[in-house]
C-alpha cells in the first residue's frame, strides 16, 4: 500500500508563503529571465564546443530552438520545422509570460527579439578565437 494511501502515516504540511499564491498569469521576474539566459548561455557554449549529437535529442524542442538561434543555426530550426519568427513566438510566453507575452507577440515580438539579441551578443563576446567548426 502506498503512503499516502495508508491512513496511519501523517501527510507532512507545510506552511503556504506568498510564492504560493504569486499570480499564474504574472511574468517571470527578471531574475527568473537572467537564470534562463544564464542557462541557454552555458547550453550554446555545450553545442559550440561539442555539436549537436550530445544534446539535441535531451533538451526540451524550446531550448534545442533557443540555443540554435543563439548560435544562428538556421539547419536546426528548419529541421524542427521553425522559423525565426515562430520561435520567438514561442518564446515570448516563456520569457514574459501569457499576458506580457501576448502582447510582444501582437506587437512582432520586440521584447524577445532584444532578449535574445543580448543574449547573442554576450555569446559573441566570450567566444573562442578559433571558431573552425
């Protein structure tokens, strides 16, 4: 029988904090977006230094078609069956979440075209000198 069926083992409570009850429609805080940014930086530095074999087929689609942006892997995006736009698209709710990112989308994505045009730059900048591959 499992725990939570057996009526004799207390279930463990917990104690609700206001992150519990944080607006589901509220847009990840900017420390949420720079965590992300943190995270695809590291992935594109994985793909630049190793290719694609290792991690294309471990990521989620999203990140495979975020990373590939960042590195201006068009071959990726057209084998995933995206485009440029469609993946911004498709990000835009992600990095301003379904209100925020609604209205980025009506607009041409503005707001997530930047996001990851810094975040292409900062790639660029820690790039290696020998960029052969």
């Amino acid at each position: 029988m499992p725990i939570a069926d057996d009526p004799s083992v207390p279930i463990p409570l917990r104690i609700l904090d206001d992150e519990d009850f944080r607006d589901p429609f509220a847009p990840p805080s900017d420390a949420e977006r720079a965590a992300r940014r943190t995270e695809l930086l590291s992935r594109a530095r994985q793909v630049r230094a190793d290719d694609w074999d290792d991690y294309r087929y471990t990521w989620s689609t999203g990140e495979v078609l975020a990373v590939a942006l960042l590195l201006d892997d068009d071959k990726i995006l057209a084998d995933c069956d995206e485009t440029c736009d469609s993946m911004l698209r498709r990000w835009a709710y992600d990095l301003y979440g379904i209100r925020g990112g609604r209205t980025d989308v009506q607009a041409g994505c503005p707001q997530t075209s930047a996001w990851f045009r810094d975040t292409a730059a900062e790639l660029a900048a820690t790039a290696p000198e020998d960029r052969t591959r």
